[in-house]
C-alpha cells in the first residue's frame, strides 16, 4: 500500500485559493480548448481556473471516465490523495485530444499504474531530508545552495521526485525566507543560489523582488539560479516586470526552465524564453527521460534542435529519481545511454544534454556514461 494516511497539505500543492487577489475574478465556465494565446489571461487566474481532478482532466481532453472500480468514493484515484492533480489549460491546449497516449497529458493525467508498489521506489529518493541545512535551504554541494522557494508548482508532474516531499516540515511552506537568508549570509563559501522548489516562479513578482534584493545584499553571493517549469507552462508569467528585475540585479541571472518534449514548446513559450535571452538571461532546459513521453532518439532530437534553434541550451537529461508512484516512467539506463549516443551522432556537440542521475550522497550530479565504450589512445 501507499502511504495513504495523511492527505494533509504538507506536500507540493498546487495554489489555493487565497493565493488569487480578489480584484480578480473567474469566468463561470472554463473557455474551450484550444485556447487563444494572443490574449492570454494574468498568470494568476490561469493558475486558478487549472483542472484539479482526473476526471475532469479526462472529460477536458476528450477520454472517458475511468472505470467506477479504480475510483475512490470521491470520485479521484489513489494517487491524487497525497498528490493532487493540476494542470493549467495553457498547458493541455499543447495536447492532442481524444488520444490517451499524449506525451503531454501522460506528465499529468494521474493512472491507476501509481498505485503499484515497485522495490526501490521510495518517498525521498535522492536524500533532500538529510541535505535540508536550514529550513528551506538544501545545500548539497560545493558553492551552491538551493532554497525550497515556496511549495506551489503551476503544474504536478506525475513523475515529479518531490510528489511526497513534506515541505510543511522543511518550513519553505509560508513564504518566510529569513531562516534561508541567514544561512546563506554566514557561509561565505556559497557563490550561486538557486530558487527552486516547488516552482519558485509561482511567487508574486512582489515577493520575489523582495527575496531577490535579500540575496543581492548578501556580498559573497555572484550567481542566481531560477528552476522553474512556469515559462513552459503559463508562459505569461514572464511578465515584463519580472524580466526586468531579473536583468537588472546586481547578481548574473540563469534560469533553467524544464521541457521534455518538443510539443510543450509553444509558440508563446519561445516567444517569451527569447525574450529572456534577448534581455541578457541565459536559459538552460533541463528534461527527464520518461517512458511513453520522450524515450526516443528522434523525439529528443527535435527537442534538443528546437531548444538550440532558440537558443536554449539543452543542459541535463535526468535519468527518473526512483520516487514512488512513478515506477511506470522509468527507461532502463541502456535503452537512455543509446539514445544519447544517437543524439550524438545526429547533433552539434552542445545540443547534447548530460544524461546524469542523483546518487544521495554524493557531490555532484552522477554522469550516466557507457562504459562499453572504449577510448583509442
Ligand atoms: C541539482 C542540485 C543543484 C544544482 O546542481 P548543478 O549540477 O549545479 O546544476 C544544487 N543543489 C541541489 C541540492 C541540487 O539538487
Ligand atoms: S517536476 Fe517541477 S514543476 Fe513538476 S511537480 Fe515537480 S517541482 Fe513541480
């Protein structure tokens, strides 16, 4: 059994309620897919209208309701108890309707498969709890340290690694970043920060501003780093405002946005990202490598190609953290080295992502390298 005991909100969520100001307001019923992207709604509203169940995410795109037998009363599958769904409709207007085997709607539309119990799967699978240093700082490795921004994301990934992280507990829940800021001021050794999460880019553009002059004021700290995946998913939340904050800190800004498959780049999306680029931000695509969604070579090199044409750097390809409930996305570590090797041969060297794993522990990123390979001298 899955750890279905607690359903409380300590998990990565979604956005509640109170997040939205009120001086928006909702209309009564949901605009039709596609979307029209030329006017697109403010960032919060598109949050807040996202689709929250599996049913109704099934109905949005055009497949029929799962069988009453994998139902919960409620209506939900298992796998939404301690990870709900949520996905933005500017996202699922990238989907192709009527076909169950999106690759789009395979990243969030919840299956019974999560329920299945696999050896090695685990809660924590790449040891955050013991790299937590501070509350809401991870600091795994040398000059760089992470903060757990907040606990929201714009969308759940169903292969997400931190679906069970209890952020409650690591105090990155409230937005208060003080404990956060005070680690990083007494370790002079810390050059780089990275906003992570959660998704760091689900912060108001407000409180960002505010965390961002805490870190400028920090005289050690060169470098900050954004993960987030909203450029990918509710593109608008590249506001203007936000580009220029980002491009006129005092520290070198780098975002790394998180695509992993040609169609979730949209044309909005790239406008955006080039936008980024163009106001002197460099942005790097980190991807993980998910069965049923990008594990072919051609897939992949069509992001990849895609991504360079733009000018994103492809950066990481990210072999599954064993998490559970997503032992159904994982592609065995040959079938991944094969498709890096195909890319290799098809494009220029710097389109190549490292294909790299998360070892708890250890002091980097692992490489995932083909040892079979030999090195004429
Ligand atoms: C992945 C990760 C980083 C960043 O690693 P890079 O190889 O520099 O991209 C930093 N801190 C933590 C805790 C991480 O998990
Ligand atoms: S993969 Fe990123 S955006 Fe998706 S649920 Fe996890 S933290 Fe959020």
């Amino acid at each position: 059994m899955r750890n279905g005991s607690t359903n409380q909100s300590g998990k990565i969520l979604a956005t509640s309620e109170e997040f939205v100001p009120t001086a928006f307001h909702l209309p009564g019923e949901l605009p039709a897919l596609p979307l029209d992207e030329s006017e697109p709604v403010h960032w919060q509203v598109a949050m807040k209208r996202a689709i929250r169940s599996s049913q109704q995410l099934r109905k949005a795109v055009g497949l029929p309701p799962d069988s009453a037998e994998v139902l919960l009363p409620e209506g939900k599958l298992a796998g939404e108890r301690d990870f709900p769904t949520f996905a933005p409709l500017e996202f699922l207007a990238r989907i192709q309707p009527n076909n169950p085997d999106d690759p789009l709607l395979r990243q969030v539309l919840p299956l019974p498969d999560e329920q299945v119990e696999q050896a090695g799967f685990a809660a924590d699978p790449v040891g955050d709890l013991n790299a937590l240093v501070s509350p809401g700082v991870l600091h795994k490795y040398e000059g760089r340290a992470l903060i757990l921004t907040t606990s929201a994301c714009g969308i759940h990934c169903r292969y997400c690694f931190r679906r069970e992280f209890p952020y409650q507990q690591t105090g990155s829940r409230k937005e208060d970043w003080l404990p956060s800021i005070e680690y990083l001021q007494n370790r002079p050794d810390i050059e780089e920060v990275i906003l992570s999460g959660g998704d760091p880019l689900t912060t108001t553009d407000e409180k960002l501003n505010q965390l961002i002059s805490a870190l400028e004021n920090i005289p050690h700290l060169q470098r900050l780093r954004i993960h987030s995946r909203m450029p990918i998913v509710i593109p608008q939340r590249i506001t203007e405002e936000l580009v220029k904050r980002l491009s006129s800190s005092r520290l070198s800004v780098w975002m790394v946005i998180h695509a992993n498959h040609p169609q979730e780049l949209s044309e909005s999306v790239l406008l955006r990202t080039t936008h980024l680029i163009d106001s002197g931000i460099p942005v790097l695509n980190q991807a993980v490598l998910l069965r049923g969604v990008n594990d072919e070579s051609e897939i992949l090199a069509e992001l990849c190609r895609r991504l360079v044409n733009h000018r994103i750097q492809p950066y990481y390809l990210h072999q599954l953290d064993r998490v559970r409930g997503a032992s159904h996305f994982e592609v065995p570590v040959e079938a991944g080295l094969r498709i890096i090797e195909s890319l290799r041969t098809v494009l220029p060297g710097y389109a190549v992502p490292q294909y790299v794993h998360e070892e708890a522990g250890e002091k980097s990123k692992s490489p995932i390298l083909d040892n079979t390979r030999e090195v004429k001298s």
